[in-house]
C-alpha cells in the first residue's frame, strides 16, 4: 500500500502546486434568470394557452358559414334553424308537450311536392318546451324544414299540420 501512496505522492510533485485542486464548476447557462420566474412562466403560459383555447372555440361556434333562419311556429312557441353546410339543427321554444304515445317528427320538403321523413324524433323539456335537435340528413336541396306531432316511432306521411315550418329557399 505504501509504494502506491509513494508514487501517487511522486505524480502530483511531478504536476505541481496546481495539481490536487479541483477545477472549479462551470456555471450552467439558464435560459431563466433565476428559478423564481419558473411557476410564474409556467402560469403565463397556462393562460395564454387557456385564451387561445377559448378564442379558438369562440371562431367554431360563430362559424361565418352558419345561417340562422326564423321559423314559423304554432301559437307562442318559437324556432330558429341553424344551417351549416348540409347540416341543420332547430331550437324551439315553448313548444307544447305531447301526451304519451306521441312525438314530433321533422321532414324535409325538397320541392317535389312530397314530404320525406327523418329518423328525427324527439320531446320537449315539460316545464319550458324547449329542445334542441340536430337533424339527421342532409338538408342540401330542401326548401322547407316542418315539424309534426306523430305517433311514438314517426310516421311515413305526416298525420297532421306542422307545428313549426322553416323556408330555406
């Protein structure tokens, strides 16, 4: 052991004064001043991304090329229909509730003289009338949006007047 010390000794005599000292540390570059600024950067970046979320979503539900049409309705009751590109959705409001065994129905008048019916069914809510109802099919081509009242399950040909009629022609 003491012939490896021995010549260990002999190495750093040999190196010089400088030889044992440890060299000192290279500061670490940061790209941030100092960790103090860390979680407040962290949060101006989480709002930021926060706000060009809403922004973002503010742009898609006031998409340009959605069009909104007044629809006659039955009585107090009120519609709109909303259309974006082939697709459709009223919004009505106060419109009656049907007795059981019953539902509303949308179809489509192409202006070929016939009514086509959609696989779209629904109820309003009891204590307002409201709904909000995305039409199934396309309506590229449709003049006319109507509702009914039908039996539970739709109907081939409407059994009664509409309740509510939208002109997109």
């Amino acid at each position: 052991i003491m012939s490896v010390v021995e010549s260990e000794s002999q190495l750093l005599r040999a190196a010089g004064s400088q030889a044992d000292r440890v060299a000192p540390a290279r500061p670490r570059r940061r790209w941030l001043p100092s960790i103090g600024l860390r979680p407040a950067l962290a949060g101006g970046l989480a709002v930021a991304l926060l706000a060009i979320g809403v922004e973002g979503g503010l742009l898609a539900s006031n998409d340009p090329s959605t069009r909104t049409i007044a629809a006659w309705a039955q009585g107090t009751a009120s519609a709109k229909l909303a259309v974006t590109g082939d697709k459709a959705s009223l919004e009505l409001a106060d419109l009656p509730t049907l007795s059981a065994g019953r539902v509303y129905q949308v179809w489509i008048d192409r202006g070929d003289g016939k009514l086509h019916p959609t696989h779209t069914l629904f109820n309003v809510r009891s204590e307002d009338g409201k709904a909000r109802v995305a039409i199934d099919e396309s309506i590229k081509g449709v003049e006319k949006v109507l509702v009914t009242a039908e039996p539970t399950g739709g109907a081939l040909t409407p059994s009664g007047p509409p309740v509510v009629t939208a002109s997109l022609a």
